[in-house]
C-alpha cells in the first residue's frame, strides 16, 4: 500500500524563520511523532502541509492525490486538530459541531457522541470556558469522528492529564490498527513516543535532522551514547545531546 502522505522539498519562508526543504513520508498503519524544540517548525511543517500558511515551493501528495490541487477532496478524509486557536470562542460546542458536522459527508454521530461521553464533555459550554486540555479533547472528538484516513495532529497530548494522555496514546494505537489508517503528530512528550509512536522525524532549525522508523531513528544516534549510559538512548537523551544541553547532574 502507498504512503498516505509524502512531503516532498517543503520550503516556508518567514521573517527570521526558514523551513527548508523538508521531506518525508507517513506509512499506512504507522503513528509518526514530529519532535523538535521551541520553535523548531513542527507547526509551520503541519500548516504547510495543510496550506494553512502558503509554502513557497514544495508538494504534498495525501492519500494518492496532491493535496494542493485537491483539497477539499483531500480534507473530508483527515482527521485536523491544531491547539491554540480559539476559533468561535463564544459559541457553544453544540453550535461548531453543528457546523462542523455540515462539512464532513461522512459525519458520526455516534461515535461523536461517544466521544463526548469518553472525555466527559459538556457541548451546552461555550469553547473558551473549557480548560486547555479539554479544548484539545473537543477538538479531537471532532477530528475523529468522520472516518478520516489521516489524523494530522499539532500537540494533541499537551494539557493533557496523564491519564487522558493514555486515552487518548490508546486511541491513537486502535486507529492505526486495521494497517490501513495513518498518525502523524507533533509533541514534545518524547516518553508519548516512546510508548506508541512507530517512526519519528525530528526537525531541527526547519530542517528535518532525521525520519526514519523508530529503531533506525535510535540508533542513528548511537554516536551520543557515552560509557555512563547502560541502555539505548531515550529519545529524550537524543534531543537533550543533539540540542546541546543535557546537563550532567552529578558535575552540579
Ligand atoms: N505567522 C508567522 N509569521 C512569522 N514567523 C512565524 C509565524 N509562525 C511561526 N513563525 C516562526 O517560525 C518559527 C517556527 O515556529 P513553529 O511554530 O513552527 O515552531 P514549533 O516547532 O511548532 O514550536 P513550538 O514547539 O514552540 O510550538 C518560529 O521562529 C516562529 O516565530
């Protein structure tokens, strides 16, 4: 089966910030975590991606079609959550869903309204009276709840409470399980994808250091181990080194 996304040659240009040519590639059946630091890219590669913000040169090819000739095709068959937009924030939930669930043809109602009940929702609140994490919640149950093919995912686990990061680290897993559905998102919980995450591309100063499933990610960065560390290097570990500050506590 062919990759439900390639990146190909992505290139961003903002005033003091570069993506450069970032390339890579989402397996069916995969979860993918983008990692990088504070302003690294991650958001910028996910929105140019989805032409949120315009790339100056690049393609997408999603679910066998250029994304950017096809987008609207493209779009009912993924799954979209981006954390920090307070879009309609006075409006009720039940009043964005209403419109949200106009958008997608094949729209769940069930499975949203299970989705409500799993995250203990309330849909008569207006979305800024929710709590950080709960906005991500809400925004996940609409993202998965019209059969989507392709879940594209900024943060989704931040804000969250361990125990909802589980749920939802569960949820994740179960969506990728039948081999034919794809995650691709971004974190900064390294140990989220050290627990669920089959590839890794990690993106530093806008370019892509490493992509590459997890195994070969980790040890394509066997050369930070040093004689003090016993066992493989957490991707936590990889960050710390490749970004140059992993302080050795025992020297304080
Ligand atoms: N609309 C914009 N205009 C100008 N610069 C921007 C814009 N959006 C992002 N940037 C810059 O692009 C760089 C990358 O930001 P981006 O949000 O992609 O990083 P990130 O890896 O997602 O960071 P974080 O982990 O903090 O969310 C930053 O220097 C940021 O200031």
């Amino acid at each position: 089966m062919n990759d439900l996304l390639q990146v190909e040659h992505l290139n961003k240009l903002y005033p003091g910030f570069t993506l450069k040519d970032v390339s890579f590639s989402v397996k069916p059946g995969h979860i993918m975590g983008l990692i990088g630091k504070n302003g690294a890219g991650k958001s910028t590669t996910l929105k140019s991606i989805l032409n949120m913000v315009r790339p100056e040169s690049g393609t997408v090819t999603m679910l066998g079609k250029d994304f950017y000739g096809h987008e609207k095709k493209c779009k009912q068959d993924i799954g979209i959550v981006f954390g920090g937009i307070d879009f309609y924030p006075l409006k009720k939930l039940s009043a964005i869903t209403a419109v949200t669930r106009r958008f997608y043809k094949d729209w769940d109602q069930e499975r949203y309204n299970d989705y409500l009940r799993q995250f203990s929702l309330d849909e008569s609140k207006q979305f800024r009276s929710l709590s950080n994490g709960m906005k991500v919640k809400y925004l996940l149950a609409l993202a998965l709840s019209h059969h989507a093919t392709l879940y594209l995912l900024d943060e989704p686990t931040s804000g969250l409470d361990p125990v909802s990061r589980d749920e939802i680290l569960h949820i994740f897993t179960r969506i990728v399980k039948d081999g034919k559905r794809s995650v691709l998102f971004s974190t900064h919980i390294t140990s989220d994808l050290d627990r669920c995450a089959d590839d890794i591309t990690y993106i530093k100063n806008g370019t892509v250091l490493k992509s590459a499933d997890k195994e070969t990610f980790l040890h394509s960065f066997e050369h930070l181990r040093t004689d003090r560390d016993t066992g493989p290097l957490s991707l936590e570990k990889i960050m710390l080194r490749t970004e140059g500050s992993d302080i050795d506590e025992t020297a304080l």
